[in-house]
C-alpha cells in the first residue's frame, strides 16, 4: 500500500472558488461588454466621419466649375434642320453653369422627346465640360384633317404642329383617327398608297403637281380625288395606275383649257381606260 500523499490545507475563505467555473465566467463579463461598446461606437463615428466627408467632396464636386458647361459652344448639336440649336437648348434646359456631374442624360432625352418634331434623341457627356446632342427630327408629308390639323410622318405618325410651322403641304381629308393605326411600326396601307401618290405628283408637271396639289380627299371605296390651286375641278384617280392617269390628264389639259370646258368643268374623272369624264358644275351628284 502507498502512504497516503499530503495535501495542503486551503484556507476556509477560499475553499470552494477554484472549481467554481460560473464565477469565474462572470467576473471578465464587464470588460468584454465596455470593450466592444467602445469599438462599436468608435466604428460608427468613423463611418459617419467618412459618410459627411464623402458628401462635402461630392458636393464640392458638383459646384465646381471644371466640370460645368461654359458657354453653348460647349454643347455640340448634330442631325438639327428645322428646329434652331436655342429651340433645342430650351427644350432640354440646357445652357452655361450645368454641371456634367448632376446632369441626367435620360432626363435630357425625355425633355427633348417631348418635342413635337424630335424622333429620336441622345445626350452623351463628354468630360470634363462639353456635351453632345444627337437628333433626328420628324419629316411631315403631308397635313391631316381630323378636327385639328396634324401632320403626318412617312411611318404614319400624327404629331401636332407648333407655333410658326410651316403649312405648305397638302392636307389629307377624308380619314379617321383609326385609320393611322400602325401594324409592326408600319404605316397603314391607305396612307402608303397616299404617300406613293405624293411621290408620282413631286414629278408630275402642273397644275397636278405636288407644289399646287392642295388637298387629297381619300375614299376608300371611289380612291383618291386631287384639289389644285388654279384648277376648279376635282379630279378624280381611283385606286390605281396614278401615273398613267395623270399622263392623260396632260395631255387633255390643253384641250380643256382651248375649248373652254375648264371653265365649265365641276369634277374630271380620269377612272376610266382610253377616256375622261367631264361633270359640269352643279350636276357633280349626278354625272
């Protein structure tokens, strides 16, 4: 047997508090708390120091001059012909002291789509202080008459003409607003037909030409029926074959107008193969 080993005597008061593991645990749980309050508040000053300085920079940043717009020189305009760069300018709320950095490209684009004339527009900064416009305006054809005049575009887009446009073009009657619906971005085939007769008149010598050509009635049925300055007959081209119609009239114009029947002439129907029908005023409703 081994002789029992000695143990030193532990006074009573601190019996009991070397195995106590609870006690222990707590007594570090202050400094542990203090210590990451500390950090997390030192962490948030810091971030809230970084955050104001960003602000201050950026700000600083947008007053500065060497990124604004100097003068309008600084704007380059491209595809402008009936609109003038200050119509432009305006319309986009752009001019000298706009800063490129608080600038809003897609804002500018939808200020200038919102022009009547503007098809198609593109605003790209050019850095530090210039700024490229790109534009595409609209080309009327032809005037509409639906309550209001409109123009019409080649794709068979109305848009309402502005203060000061020009109006020398001729003006199609006849239609109804649900007749410029568009298939696919397509014009309707109505209007196509329409434009492909403005196109045989660009060639057409007078007084059916498209200088003196001042309204195209449409009839959906019957076809299209010219009205000209100096002439005060309607003439009447059906659905088809345009250009073979008004080579005829050409070449009856001057008979007409020897015979004195121009005078007397309230409606020329060139409808009809290897002859022209004349209505006498007044009796247009019944031929």
């Amino acid at each position: 047997m081994q002789p029992p080993r000695y143990q030193k005597k532990v006074p009573f008061w601190k019996r009991g508090r070397k195995n106590n593991i609870y006690r222990r645990g707590r007594r570090g749980e202050p400094t542990r708390f203090w210590r990451r309050a500390i950090l997390t508040l030192f962490g948030a000053g810091a971030l809230a120091a970084i955050s104001l300085g960003l602000v201050v920079l950026y700000y600083h940043l947008l007053t500065s001059p060497y990124f604004c717009i100097k003068e309008n020189s600084s704007i380059e305009i491209q595809g402008l012909r009936r609109l003038t760069p200050e119509q432009l300018l305006q319309q986009g709320g752009l001019g000298p002291g706009i800063s490129l950095l608080a600038l809003k490209p897609a804002q500018v684009e939808r200020n200038l789509l919102a022009h009547s004339w503007i098809a198609q527009a593109e605003c790209t900064r050019k850095w530090p202080d210039r700024l490229v416009l790109r534009i595409k305006e609209r080309e009327p054809v032809a005037l509409v008459q639906l309550g209001e005049l409109l123009y019409v575009d080649r794709q068979g887009r109305l848009f309402k003409p502005s203060p000061g446009d020009p109006h020398d073009f001729p003006v199609i009657t006849g239609l109804k607003q649900e007749d410029f619906a568009q298939t696919e971005g397509l014009a309707p085939e109505v209007l196509t037909q329409a434009f492909k007769l403005l196109d045989i008149l660009k060639q057409t010598p007078p007084p059916l030409n498209l200088e003196n050509v001042s309204e195209i009635c449409v009839d959906k049925e019957r076809g299209y029926t010219l009205y000209a300055n100096g002439l005060g007959a309607a003439v009447d081209l059906g659905l088809n074959d345009y250009p073979e119609k008004l080579q005829k009239f050409a070449q009856i114009w001057p008979v007409l107008i020897q015979k004195g029947h121009l005078a007397k002439a309230g409606r020329i129907n060139l409808d009809y193969p290897q002859r022209v029908l004349l209505t006498v005023k007044g009796m247009e409703e019944n031929p």
